[in-house]
C-alpha cells in the first residue's frame, strides 16, 4: 500500500508534466501563429497601405480641395459616392483636429472599399505605414518615379524587359495628365496596372485587360497590381488555417485533461 508521501509525489510528477506538456503546447501554439501572421502580412495589397499610391492620392486631394484627384481609382459607377464621402469630410475636418483625423480616415476607407470592391477582393481595412510591400512594387513604382527601368535590374528575367519596356513606356507616355480629366486618368491607371502586373512575374499576354467598360475602368481591374482576386483570396488561407488549428488544439487540450 502506498504511503501519502509516495502518493504526493506521484500527483506531483504528472503535474509537472501536463504543466511542462502544456508549456510546450503554448509555445507552439504562439510561435505557429506567429508564422502565419507574418506570411500573410507581407501579402497585403500596395494599394490599401497608408504607404500606397492611393492615400497618396487621396491626401493630395484633401489638400487641394479637388475630388477628381482620387476618381481615376474608382469606377465612374461609384464617383457620386467618393464625392459625397469627399464632402462630407471637407466638411468635417475643420471642426477639430480629432474631427479631421477621424474624417479624413473615414474617407480612407472609403475609397479604399470601394477600390477594393471593384477588384473583387474583400476590404479588410486600411494598413498602416511600414506594412511590408514586395520589393518588386516598390522598385516598378520607383521606376516610375526616376523615369527609367534601374530599380527593376537583376529583379526582372531579362526574356521579359522587352515586354516590361513596353509597357513601361506606355506608362510614362500617359503619365502626365491633367488631374481634371477622370478619363484620361483612368487610361493612366490601366497602363499602370499593366506595367505592375508584368514587373511582378504575372504573364497574361500583352495589354489583356487594355479593353474595358465604362463601369468596370482601369480602377476595377487595378487589383493585380498587387493581388489577382484568386490571390486576394489566398492571402486569407492562412488565417483559416489558424482558425483550425487552435479549434483542433482546443479540443485536444479538452481530452488530454479529462483522460487524466
């Protein structure tokens, strides 16, 4: 028969153990869904990022008062919306400087929601500044800014810069419009988007989307500057995974308890 000591010390000992069992379950858990944040963060899209072309666009327009700054990105189907959220904002603003934070976010979102709406993939907030961008965007976009294709070099297979040449080229030569034409902008955009797509590997023969219709612009394509929308909705595969993973770790937690 086993004395009281004898029988402590064996309560002792599997506690330790589930303890060290469940130390170990817990730093797993952390460090899996530590992996899984940081693979899909470096998958959010350029144009939603506080960082992107869109914000950019965006503060410009508050700056100088002008809507038609930020209607390129949109399909003409959804301008009388950015204009009224536009508005309203410019309105607001002015109030106070917590007013003119929360306004001018709240016309963030918007435009970013309807911009995202129209590439078919889902809103999932604005980004803050510093949210990791593939080097291959930020080197296109760079491009665009010196004029020339060096950011791009060694990043670009060179069977491709012929192709990425053109496309490059259209771009610059559709760059400089007048901020009040939408339309012209629009065409811009689309050249854009192109240009981008191509830096980024994805090949889809050349100008396959330079074809679109009125309510479906440059805007509603803009997506695959950084995301097709099968890869918008792939970005979300690893939160799902995870939403798995710690159910399955839930219940197995449940049953290692009550079997001991």
């Amino acid at each position: 028969m086993k004395t009281k000591i004898e029988i402590q010390s064996v309560e002792n000992a599997t506690n330790q153990k589930r303890t060290l069992a469940v130390s170990k379950f817990g730093f797993l858990s952390v460090l899996f869904f530590a992996v899984l944040f940081f693979s899909s963060t470096v998958t959010f899209a350029h144009c939603d990022t506080m960082d992107g072309p869109l914000i950019a666009d965006a503060k410009k327009a508050i700056s100088m008062n002008n809507v038609n700054i930020v209607l390129k990105w949109v399909p003409a189907a959804n301008e009388t919306e950015i204009k009224d959220a536009f508005n309203q904002m410019m309105k607001v603003r002015v109030l106070s400087p917590e007013a003119k934070d929360l306004s001018e976010m709240y016309f963030f979102e918007t435009l970013v929601r309807i911009h995202r709406a129209a590439e078919g993939v889902p809103f999932t907030g604005v980004k803050p500044s510093g949210t990791p961008i593939d080097e291959k965007v930020l080197a296109a976009d760079k491009s665009i800014e010196v004029g020339n294709l060096s950011p791009l070099k060694g990043k670009i297979p060179k069977k491709n810069l012929p192709e990425l040449t053109e496309r490059f080229e259209k771009v610059m030569s559709l760059k400089n419009f007048d901020v009040n034409n939408v339309e012209a902008g629009r065409e811009y955009i689309e050249a854009y988007v192109q240009f981008f797509k191509f830096a980024e590997g994805e090949v889809d023969g050349h100008n396959a989307h330079s074809h679109v219709s009125e309510g479906n612009t440059a805007a509603g394509v803009h997506g695959s500057e950084t995301h097709t929308e099968a890869s918008g909705h792939a970005s979300h595969i690893p939160w799902i995974l995870s939403g798995f993973f710690f159910i399955t770790a839930g219940l197995f937690g449940v049953l290692y308890f009550k079997k001991k």
